[in-house]
C-alpha cells in the first residue's frame, strides 16, 4: 500500500506546515485601557519576531509593557498616546470616532478590545472613508470596504517595512529559510513533472497537457487540482456559445 501524495499529506495543515512557536516574542496586540482615559507610552526597542513581517515596537507604559506592529517612521526614544485626546500623529492610537475621515490608518481593531487584527503585515494602511449612523466605514488596501464599530481602535499612519516584498532572495538557502519561518511548503514541484502516482496531473505517456478539464469543489486533498468547479472550461462552454450564437 503505497502513501498518499504530498497535496493530500499536506491537506487543511498540520505539525509540519504550521509556523514555528521558537523564536516569538509575544502577541502583537493593544492594552486594554479605559477609551475615556489619555495613557502615554514610551517606544524603548524595535524587535524582530519569526514569521512576522514587521518589526515589533516595545513600547512601556506606566504599570505594563505591550507589543505592537511598528508603524513607518516610528523611533526609539518616541512616546506614543493612546486615548481620546491624542494628536492625528503616526503612530498615535485612537478610537475610530475620533479619527477624521480620509485617514490613512493600520492594525485596526474588528472588535473593540481585540488588540488589532486588520492591516497588520508589512506596508499596509487602510483608508477612514466616512463615518455612519451604525459605525465607520473602512476602506481596505484591497478596494472592500467594511463597517466597524466606531469605538475600535486604529493606529495613524501605516505599517512599516513596505518594501521586504522587493528584495530579491538570491539564493535558494535564504528562500528556504524564509518558507520554514512561515511553515510555506518550499520547494514547490509542478504536478505536471510528477510521476503519475505522486499528482493527478502526472505522467508522460500521453499526448498533451496534463490537466484535468475540471474538478468538483467537494472533492478530497489530492484530487482537488486543476479548475475547480470550473463553469466556463470544457465541452460546456463550446455548447453555450453555439446556443447564443444560434438564438
């Protein structure tokens, strides 16, 4: 009885394909606080974690310490406020109420008290776009716009270190390295260059490409490959046409 093939081994995730816990530092989140309250915190180092993308500023207020994404521009030395009564500066935090509309803004909370969940990776910002009766409409680097509550908090600014997706990796160690700290599967074979009993699109004794036409959304890690519940591919698609050609 043989093994199952690397997609199906690899399935929905496992031990192997998750991200290492050595090497973290702590959760990257903000202290709670009272919104009615103006607390003042002072940025001591720029720390590296392992799988992150950005660093992450230490920053000390009065009775704790908390990890947060850094911002662009941030420094050592630099005093952060978070409260109702903090400037529009980079790096400040506030509550979404209290932030003016068209404010490029990062690590946004989804849920008040969550410590930040949304645009948190490398070079990302959001947009404030305008402000309703049933909460703050946040426009995403993606073009989507979501509504949130308007008492979560946001940072001013956006995050740092917007340009690690330019720089080349060189060589395949540095690639490794880098897919290991993330728990990506590296490297990635073509199915296609697979022997028939590794991939469905495996093999070399037949004519043309190795593809399947279509497969069902339904269908198990390993046979999920190819067009996936493709509507638009296949002698379907040629009988359509005809049909609107026809009418």
């Amino acid at each position: 009885m043989g093994k199952r093939i690397l997609v199906q081994r690899r399935g929905k995730g496992g031990m192997r394909y998750r991200s290492h816990k050595r090497g973290k530092i702590a959760p990257a989140s903000y202290p709670i606080t009272n919104p009615r309250q103006t607390i003042t915190g002072l940025v001591q180092d720029l720390v590296h974690e392992r799988g992150r993308s950005v660093a992450l500023a230490k920053i000390i207020f009065d009775d704790n310490v908390s990890y947060i994404p850094a911002i662009n521009g941030l420094t050592v030395n630099q005093k952060i406020s978070i409260g109702s009564k903090s400037t529009i500066d980079d790096g400040n935090i506030l509550q979404l109420n209290d932030i003016p509309e068209g404010t490029s803004i990062c690590n946004i909370e989804r849920n008040f008290g969550d410590g930040g969940t949304i645009a948190k990776t490398a070079g990302t910002s959001a947009l404030l776009y305008t402000k309703t009766e049933s909460g703050s409409v946040v426009r995403l680097r993606s073009g989507k716009s979501i509504l949130l509550n308007g008492n979560c908090r946001a940072s001013i600014g956006s995050i740092s270190g917007g340009g690690i997706r330019e720089k080349p990796f060189l060589k395949a160690g540095n690639k490794h390295h880098y897919s290991k700290a993330y728990g990506h599967l590296y490297p990635r074979v073509r199915g296609c260059a697979m022997s028939s009993h590794y991939h469905p699109f495996g093999g070399g004794r037949h004519q043309g490409p190795h593809q399947s036409t279509s497969t069902s959304r339904n269908a198990p890690p390993g046979r999920k490959v190819g067009s996936i519940a493709a509507s638009k591919t296949g002698p379907g698609r040629a009988r359509r046409r005809s049909r609107s050609v026809e009418v």
